[in-house]
C-alpha cells in the first residue's frame, strides 16, 4: 500500500481512534442489525394479516407519527440532559416493545391495532432516542473528526440493515417472524453494555440548554435565519417524504413486481445496504464541506431510484439497488453532516430533532401515500414516486446551495477576514 493510500485510509477511519466512539458503533451496528430484523418481520407480519400495500403504508406511518408530531421537544430533551442516560433509558423500553411484540407472534394473538399501538410506542420512544443518539457523536469526537465520524455513523446504519434485512428475511423464512422480534429485543441489550463501558472521563459533554420559555420556537428561528440549516432541511423533508419509504416500496417491488417474499425482500435490501456501504466509505475518505454537494447526490439518487422503478428483471433491479444504495448513504451523511457542523453546540439536539422530523417524521405523508400509489398503480410507480421528486430537489437546490459555498468561500478568506475567520472556527469548536 502507498503512501496516499494509507493516508486516505486513515482519514476514511479517523474517528475509530476514539475508544468511546468505537464502543458507539458497535452498540449501534448490534441495535440497527436487529432493527431492521423486526422491520422485515413487522412489514410481512402485516402483509399476512391485511394482504393490503395501503395498510402497510399506515402501519409504518404509525411508528413515525410521535416523531412528526412531537419530534422537536425530543431534541429540547436531547441539549437539556445527559444523552447517555437517555440512550441507556430508550433501549431499554425499544428491548420491551420487541419483546411484546415476539409475545404477540408466537401466541398467535397479533390484532392490527396491536401493531399499530406498538409501532407508535417505538416511535414515541424514537422521538427521544434518536435527536440523542445523532448528537451524542459530537461529545464522543474531537470538532474535527465530527463529519468523518457522523459519515461513519451513516456506514453503520446501513451495513447494520445489509446483515439486519439479509438475516431477517432468512429467518423469518425458516424460522419464523418471532424469532426476529426475539433477537431485536436482545440486540438494544448490546448497546446497554457498549453505554456501561465508555470512559465518561473522555466524554466532552455539551453545555445543556437552561430551562427557559419558548425555547422550542428559538430553535425553529434559529434554523429558519441560518440558511446554511434551512435549505438542507427543506431538501431532507421533500425527499424524505417520497423517497425513503422502502419499508412500503421493496416490500411491494418484491412481492408484486417479482413474485417473492421475506426472502427477497432481505436480498433487496441487502443489495441496496451494499451499495450504501460504499458509498459510506467513499464519502467518509473525502471533504465533507461543499453545500451544493448535497443538490448533486439527490439528483443522483433520484436517477437510480427511477432506474430500480423502471428494472425489466432482477439482475437489473439487483444493479439498480447498488445506487440507490450508494445514492441514499450519500445524501444522508452530506444531509446530516451539514446540519451538526452548521448548527451551535447548544442548539445540535433541536436541529437534529428537526432532522429527526423532515427526515422520518415526513412518513406518516410518505408512507400511506407511497402504499396508495403502489396499490392503485402497481408496485414500480410506488418507486417512481420518490425518484422523480428526488431529482427535481437536487436540480431546484443546487442554485442556493452554491451561493452558500459561494458565501463560505468568501467569509473565510483569512487573508481579508482574520476576525471573521477566527470567530467562525470559535464557533465551530464551542
């Protein structure tokens, strides 16, 4: 290996020197693997019992209904209190809920309104659990390692659902969909331990927002007077809303347009997580801080996403996947990323609730229309669906997001703006 290839290796994992953070990913690579084992089991459960896309689109609205209608006050909890105890608080009521959920199954006693009660407690539980865990990270790494290790955190998420869909289609084909709800209970476990081993010496603790009135509004005028938040968040919640439903869309895809089942449907997302895989790692190994960057990679996606509606068979459609894979990865991390480092330390938590909400609280919108479209339409154009909208984002964006880069560019030229470049890297750093 060369020198340039060490170098950029090192940069693609920088954030691992980290004990605490190491200990992180794997708590979350175990939570996310099991996670996305029960999101397989549920979507099929439902299936099994109503036969219908448009109830699935419902149930999945369900779990993502607390986030859209609540999802800030879970960030003001998030800048108000310690996240490690709120983490070690959430996983264990998302370990209850799955357990109860295994219950259900293998009493044969699974009403839908059961499935609909309990997908909306996981979402209130989600309401806390994730503003916390995105912001978390910043305490866990040094200012400058912050992209690399949210990108990281991204890689995660999506290699977690290339074993977590693989192995849950595979077991709840043979073994049955209990078992899934079983070992996800068992995987929020694994994060307890990874929470319980961290140096808390080593933990760089933000400073906790006071308790003050109207300080849910002040995050909202702080994200609408900062364009460099705005703009993200509207891209986030346009295309969030449309195009990040595949626990609706593959389901549909794999049972109607190909004939398959559970089976197929983890083979899909797997597919689809590898290519996520690669485009984690790729983004981790390279510059994080161009705006219109974000306007490129919708547009990007969108195309792979119309490429996978429009797939004549599963060779394509498996070919399709890996971009969409490697397009939704991107997207997110650049998505994601731009909003920790643009965002002040005391307000991280509510932005990334506002995240949280554009990105998964869109759903219960999304999700039953996505479910309509495929069950009126037929499955692909439930595909179709996000990937138009994903494209028009990225074209319609990429004007405002270069001004931004424009603006950065000029503002940090530390030749004509000293002062000004100082506060900027003070502020980063805070």
């Amino acid at each position: 290996m060369g020198v340039r290839e060490a170098t950029r290796v090192g940069t693609t994992f920088v954030s691992m020197r980290n004990r605490n953070y190491r200990l992180y990913f794997v708590g979350q690579l175990a939570s996310q693997a099991g996670n996305w084992m029960q999101t397989v089991a549920q979507s099929f459960l439902v299936l099994e019992l109503t036969d219908s896309s448009t109830q699935l689109g419902l149930t999945v609205a369900a779990r993502y209904l607390p986030i859209f209608l609540i999802g800030p006050w879970g960030g003001l909890a998030a800048d108000r209190f310690d996240k490690r105890v709120i983490l070690a608080a959430t996983q264990s009521a998302a370990s209850v809920l799955a357990l109860i959920f295994a219950l259900l199954v293998i009493t044969h006693s699974t009403p839908l309104w059961a499935i609909y009660v309990l997908a909306t407690a996981l979402g209130l539980v989600n309401v806390i659990d994730v503003p916390a865990r995105q912001s978390f990270i910043s305490e866990l790494v040094r200012p400058d390692e912050l992209g690399n290790a949210v990108t990281l955190n991204s890689i995660t998420i999506n290699a977690a659902r290339l074993f977590g869909a693989a192995l849950g289609g595979l077991v709840a084909s043979v073994l049955g969909l209990a078992v899934c709800f079983c070992l996800n209970s068992v995987s929020y476990l694994v994060v307890l331990v990874t929470l319980f081993w961290m140096d808390r010496s080593q933990i760089t603790a933000s400073r906790r927002a006071p308790r003050e009135r109207g300080q849910i509004r002040s995050g909202f005028r702080y994200v609408r007077e900062t364009r460099e938040l705005l703009v993200p968040l509207i891209m986030v919640a346009a295309v969030g809303a449309l195009a990040w439903e595949f626990q609706v869309t593959l389901p549909l895809v794999a049972k109607e347009t190909f004939g398959g089942g559970a089976g197929l449907y983890g083979t899909m997302m797997a597919v689809m997580s590898a290519g996520a895989v690669v485009g984690g790692l790729v983004t981790a190994s390279r510059p994080t801080d161009r705006a219109r960057s974000l306007a490129v990679a919708a547009a990007g996606w969108g195309v792979a996403l119309t490429a996978a509606a429009l797939a004549p068979n599963l060779a394509v459609e498996f070919a399709a996947l890996l971009f969409v894979g490697y397009g939704s990865i991107t997207f997110n991390a650049l998505g994601r990323t731009a909003l920790q480092l643009g965002a002040r330390a005391d307000m991280r938590g509510r932005v990334m609730a506002l995240w949280m909400t554009a990105w998964a609280g869109t759903t219960p919108i999304g999700g039953p229309v996505v479910g309509w479209i495929g069950e009126a339409a037929g499955a692909r154009f439930s595909l179709l669906a996000g990937g138009v909208p994903t494209i028009a984002v990225g074209l319609l964006c990429y004007p405002a997001l270069a001004r931004i880069d424009a603006r950065r560019s000029g503002s940090i030229d530390s030749d004509r703006h000293p002062r000004l470049n100082l506060s900027l890297r003070r502020r980063s750093e805070e």
